[in-house]
C-alpha cells in the first residue's frame, strides 16, 4: 500500500517573463514566472489547496512575490514575454505591450529604483 502524503506541493518554472535588474545580484537578467502550489490531506482527502506565482531572477533566483491581480497579468503576458525573449518581436514592441499590462509590482520597483538628485549637494544617488 503506498501512503498518501497528508501535505504536498510543488512548483513549476512556466518562463521568462521580464528582464529587470535585480536587487540581489545587480545584474539585469530575465525573472521566469514560476507557480507554487501546496495542499493539505485528511484521511486522504484534499482539504485545502494555495496556489500562488512570484517571479525569480534567473542569475541569483531573487524572488518578487505578486499579487493575484499581477499573477494574472504575468499570465496573460506569458505568450508576448516569450516570442520576445525567443526573437520573433522586437523591443519597442514588446515595451509597448508591456506599458499596456500596468503591472502594480513594477511601479513600486521603479519607484523604489530610482536615481535621485541631492538638492544640497547635487550628488546623485540611488
């Protein structure tokens, strides 16, 4: 008889999706759209069930959490993010179709990236 595990999960990498300088390794790299999925049994019955997406860097795999409005964006991105990265569009069109997408994690990240001028001083700072 084989048991049945009373708690799983696992997680799928569905591919790149944004390339984005990351805050851990400094390097501008493609972050992949990976799902997570976890549940929980009783007497072998599936009682409850997550399911959540983040993205990671493929360098340094840093992790962005997203919300489940993102999550679903990134999803529905999917297809433009790979025939970009793959070479069948080019940049401007795949920055304007991402403009389009109005992702909630990128205006933090940008906001949170950008560089600023001291008015004091004037020294530029990140």
């Amino acid at each position: 008889m084989n048991p049945v595990r009373p708690i799983g999960g696992c997680s799928d990498d569905l591919g790149p999706v944004l390339r984005l300088p990351c805050i851990r390794c400094g390097v501008t790299q493609w972050f992949h759209l990976k799902h997570h999925s976890a549940f929980v049994r009783i007497l072998g019955f599936k009682v409850s069930e997550t399911s959540l997406y983040s993205l990671h860097c493929a360098k340094c795999e840093h992790v962005i959490d997203l919300s489940n409005d993102d999550a679903r964006k990134a999803i529905a991105f999917l297809p433009v993010a790979q025939a970009f990265a793959a070479g069948r569009m080019q940049e401007p069109d795949f920055l304007a179709r991402l403009g389009e997408v109005g992702f909630h994690f990128l205006k933090e990240f940008a906001e949170t990236n950008v560089n600023w001028t001291c008015p004091k001083c004037g020294e530029e700072s990140p």
